[in-house]
C-alpha cells in the first residue's frame, strides 16, 4: 500500500543535521527540556483548564516523543496528536505512548484526522485503545485481497455510524469486508445503506420486491421481501452483494474491443432496477461491468492452483492487468532478479506461494506500515532522531527537571498573585524579582543536565539573590518594603515541593531576615513613624561642582566620603571622587548603583573612545 505523503520524504541536508546533533547531547537536552514544556503548555491549551496537570502532560509529551520522531514526525506532532485524542474523545484524556504513536501512524497512513478517527470509532462504542487494532485487523484484510487501504479505509471511517443502524459480523470487520467489495467492484456504499433502509419496513421489502419481480428476470433473494428485511437488518454486506451479483446478467465481452460493455437490454432492466430498488443506473453500471471483469481474471486463473481461502484468489485476480487479450502479473524470479510477465492461466502453485508468502510477512502494525512507507533517506533520519530523542527526553522526563519547571511556573504565578495584593508595588522590582526566578530555573536546569559544578551552581544562585537585593537598595525604602511584602507574599502562595521551590523558600526567609535588607538611617524623618526616610542621590548633587563620581571611602587627608564603582562595558572604569559635604554613604550607593549612572558613564567612555579612533 504505498501513499504519496511529501513528509515520507528525506534529503542528505536533514541526515547530515540529525548526526551533527548526535555530537551535542547537552544542548540537544536542554532544547528537548524546552519542547517538552512547550508542548506540554499546547496540550494544556487545548484541554482548556488550570495547569494542575500540567507535570503529567510533560511526562505524557517525553514518554510519547521518540515514538513519533521514529515515524517521521517530530516533537510538535505530539501535542496535535493527543489534543485530536481528547478532541475526538470529548474527554481531557492524556493518552499513552502507544496510542499516540498508532494514532498518529493511522493519520499519515489513512490521512484521516486523529480527531476524526477516535470521533467515529466512539460513535459505534470502540474505545481509543481498541482502534489502533481494529485499524490493523482491517489493513491487513484489505491487503490480503490486493486492494489500495487508504481509499478503503476511508469508506470505512467515513461510514462507521451505519453500523449503529445495521448489523455486521465481525463489528468492524465486517463493514471493511463490505467496503473492500464496494472498492473492488465500484459501487457506492452509501447506495447500498439507502437500498436497506428502504427494504427495513415490511412494506418497502413487499413493494420492492413485487417490482423486482414485474421485471421478469432472475434476481434471486432481491426477489424474497423477508430475504431482503432479514438481509437489510443483519447483513447489509450480502444485501450489497445480491445486488451486484444480480447486474452482472447484463454485460458481455466485446472481443474487438477486450472489454466488457452493457447489452442494449440490460440497460432497460438495470434502470428499472434502479429505480425499484433506489439505486443509480450509472451505480449498478459500473458494478455491473467491474464483477463481469473479476469473474473474468478469476476464470483465467489455472484450475490446478489450490487456494486456503477466497481472499487468495482474489489477491492474484486483483494483482492481474490485460495485455494483449490476455491477463498477466508481473513476478520476479529470486535466482536472476529479473521481473517478468506471466499470463495469469501459466503461474504454477509455487510461485503463488512466493506471492503469499510476501503478503503475509508485509508489515502488520500501523507503525510498522507507516515505518515502510519513509524513503531510505528520511527512515535513517528517523531512527538517528528517535535515538537521539529517547534519550534526551529521557532526562528532559525525569521528575527532578519536570518538577523545577513546574516549580518555576509555580513561583512566577505566586509572584502575579501577589502583586495583585501588595499595593503599592514597584515595577522594577518585580520585573527584576521575575528575571531572577527565571535565571535560578534555568540554573537548576543545567546542574540537573550536569553542565555546570555544584560550585559554580552555588556561586550563581547567590549572585541572583544578591542581584534582587541590589536593585531593591536601588529604590529606597519604596523598594526595600515593596521587595519584603513581595516576597512574603509569593513564599506563601507556594506549596510545591520542587527543588526550585524549596530553594525560593529558603531565599526568602533570608531577605525577610537580612540586615542589609532594611530601611537605611539618615535622611529626613517621617512624622507619622518616627523613621529616618532616605532620598535617593540626585544628578545635581553628583554633578553640580565636582564632575562625575563613584564611591566609597573616606579620604584620610580631606576626611571626605569617596565612592568606588564598577561598570561593565566590556572593560571595568574605576572613578573615585570626593563627596559633597552632607552626603551619607547610603544615598552615595543608591545612585552609583543605578542603571542611568552606569549608562552615563558607558555613553561617555564609548565616546571618548570613537573620538580617539579617529586621531
């Protein structure tokens, strides 16, 4: 069964790219760490709920990947999978791995929606987890009688709620059985539901077959009203195929021509046929001619050949094309590799076989089916990719790193929360409080992966927390009690368990405990709370006799306070300048610590250094 899918499809530039990622597995982990989030955050979408289970769904995305990738997709084509899933299931269910994997072989082999197919199997009572094997069983029947499965795969999707009306043996494989006759002999299935539907009622199976009668000629069991109500009840595929059988009297092969073609009265009877049984001339027609052509194929079939069921011979007559008045099948001898055309009537009992023998060890699985039909170029790109995936999913998966992305999420989300509460609240300091929440999941991200030491891990995380402290000390005492209520805040409303999480609650007592973190002495006092209120140090205060400056110390010979600080711009400037009278240190920190002076003297060296480039 071959398909025409551009995805099937690999190049050289794709393979190379897939090994070049073999030699950077850190970097692939990490990318894979992000995926699993993403995809995890599109299924949650798609759920439309809270994010309480969004740690399952991660899980959910890693287990399932390699899967995927394995059949020529990639990680995006598991979140689309299990959303069609539970779309079609109207039920927020995270499916398996391997109903994943089969649904989503189902889809690019059939090129049915996975929405769709789980919607019309739920229609007729089959569960998600029971589809991917009534899908295989009627793949495998289908191509046991040499017919295409996509095109009758797709009857059988396309009509599964018939059979909450009518009864099939076998439940889905009797409907395939019915589509693959329908297929084979070109008659419209949904022709042959109306015909049953009709003939249901006692008085539709009298009248129709009293006029099935007046037109005088042999109709076997269509000419039976209680025939034709128990047919229409329990076995609409019989029904179907009376009604071919009974077409097939009115065609005749034209040997000028070798081909079949309708006898001038036989296209009176057949439109009358039609119209008593409410049908199409142009459907009974085309079946007509279509069974005449398969008798024929199969009356040329040597009589010696021995068949174990009725779907082998019709494997070889569906295999069979005329040449030359005669039908041949093309076979390749397995001692010369040569492929030769052989007349249908010559081929002996142990080249069929042969030919059973490939059907039955053709691939059974939709994975497997769907494997086959990937070129050599894209089937390698694949299994390097699913390799590669299964492991860094695997530790993308693990629930130390899904439970510190989960637990980021956590606090982030605690830290909205309350800033709805505390009010006023400075901007900055929750942006920053955010940026250092994000530096600290990405840093525990990277010791889990094992790219960076416990020491450097150590060394980093304090530097974030200093970082917070810093830009609080920035904006006074707005800032300092805006950063403590905030911080209170987003410790309480956290109740995970995650490392990150744990880590959060423990930074947060200790600024809430720090002596660094408090409102500084000096300045103006308030009136209503007795405490000293810092103003932040002005451009004019810096600026206004002495030039630009940095802090601190206190000269011994002017005994005036001096201010040292560093600017990164690729380089470190150290610029000491003696403070005015009346100046404490603290107000001396607040503006040389701030992002507008840091610039200022960015601009400014970067300046100088232009205008020296160009001495």
């Amino acid at each position: 069964m071959a398909t025409d899918n551009p995805q099937d499809k690999g190049n050289m530039k794709d393979l190379e790219e897939s090994v070049k990622r073999l030699g950077s597995p850190i970097e692939e982990i990490l990318k894979s760490i992000g995926d699993m989030y993403s995809e995890a955050d599109k299924l949650n979408n798609a759920f439309v709920q809270g994010r309480t289970r969004l740690d399952e769904m991660n899980d959910a995305v890693t287990r399932a990947a390699a899967g995927v990738v394995r059949l020529g997709g990639d990680v995006s084509n598991v979140a689309e999978t299990m959303a069609g899933i539970a779309t079609g299931a109207r039920r927020n269910v995270i499916a398996t791995e391997e109903q994943v994997s089969k649904l989503y072989a189902a889809y690019r082999i059939l090129g049915t929606g996975v929405d769709t197919l789980v919607e019309n199997f739920a229609q007729v009572g089959i569960e998600t987890s029971q589809i991917g094997e009534n899908i295989e069983n009627s793949i495998g029947y289908i191509q046991s009688m040499g017919l295409n499965a996509k095109t009758v795969m797709s009857d059988v999707t396309n009509n599964m709620s018939q059979m909450n009306r009518f009864q099939f043996e076998g439940g889905v494989a009797g409907l395939t059985k019915m589509a693959a006759q329908a297929s084979m002999l070109r008659f419209d299935m949904r022709e042959t539901f109306s015909f049953a539907e009709k003939v249901l009622s006692p008085e539709g199976a009298i009248e129709t077959a009293a006029g099935i009668q007046r037109l005088g000629v042999a109709m076997g069991s269509l000419a039976d009203p209680f025939a034709l109500m128990n047919a229409s009840l329990t076995d609409p595929s019989g029904l179907q195929d009376s009604l071919i059988k009974a077409t097939k009297q009115f065609t005749e092969y034209d040997e000028k021509t070798k081909s079949f073609k309708i006898n001038p009265q036989g296209v009176l009877t057949l439109r009358e046929l039609a119209k008593e049984t409410g049908t199409s001339f142009e459907n009974l027609s085309k079946s007509a001619l279509a069974a005449a052509d398969l008798d024929k194929r199969i009356s040329a079939i040597s009589p010696s050949l021995q068949f174990d069921k009725e779907e082998d011979k019709q494997l070889l007559a569906n295999m069979a094309t005329m040449k030359g008045g005669e039908y041949v099948v093309q076979l390749k001898d397995d001692k010369t590799g040569i492929v030769e055309q052989k007349k249908l009537s010559d081929i002996t009992q142990e080249e069929f076989d042969k030919l059973r023998e490939q059907q039955e060890n053709a691939p059974k699985t939709l994975e497997e089916i769907q494997t086959s039909q990937l070129d050599v170029l894209k089937n390698i790109q694949s299994s390097l990719d699913a390799n590669l995936t299964k492991g860094t999913m695997g530790v993308a998966g693990t629930s130390a790193i899904r439970g510190n992305i989960t637990g980021a999420e956590n606090i982030t989300r605690a830290v909205t929360k309350a800033m709805d509460k505390v009010v006023p609240v400075s901007p900055e300091i929750t942006k920053s409080l955010n940026s250092s929440i994000t530096k600290m999941a990405d840093l525990f991200t990277m010791k889990d992966v094992g790219k960076i030491s416990e020491a450097d891990f150590n060394t980093k995380l304090a530097a974030f927390e200093q970082e917070v402290k810093n830009k609080a000390n920035v904006y006074g005492e707005k800032g300092l009690d805006s950063l403590k209520e905030l911080v209170k805040e987003t410790s309480k409303g956290i109740t995970g368990t995650s490392a990150i999480e744990r880590e959060f609650k423990k930074y947060a007592d200790t600024i809430l405990t720090d002596k660094e973190i408090k409102a500084p002495t000096g300045g103006k006092t308030t009136a209503a709370t007795g405490t000293k209120k810092i103003e932040p140090l002005t451009g004019g205060q810096v600026f206004g006799n002495k030039g630009t400056a940095s802090a601190t110390a206190v000269d011994s010979k002017t005994k005036q306070t001096q201010v040292s600080s560093q600017v990164d711009f690729g380089g470190t400037i150290t610029i000491k300048v003696d403070a005015p009278p009346g100046v404490s240190q603290q107000q001396f920190s607040t503006y040389f610590e701030s992002e507008d002076f840091k610039k200022k003297i960015y601009e400014y060296y970067n300046q100088k250094a232009k205008e020296l480039g160009k001495k």
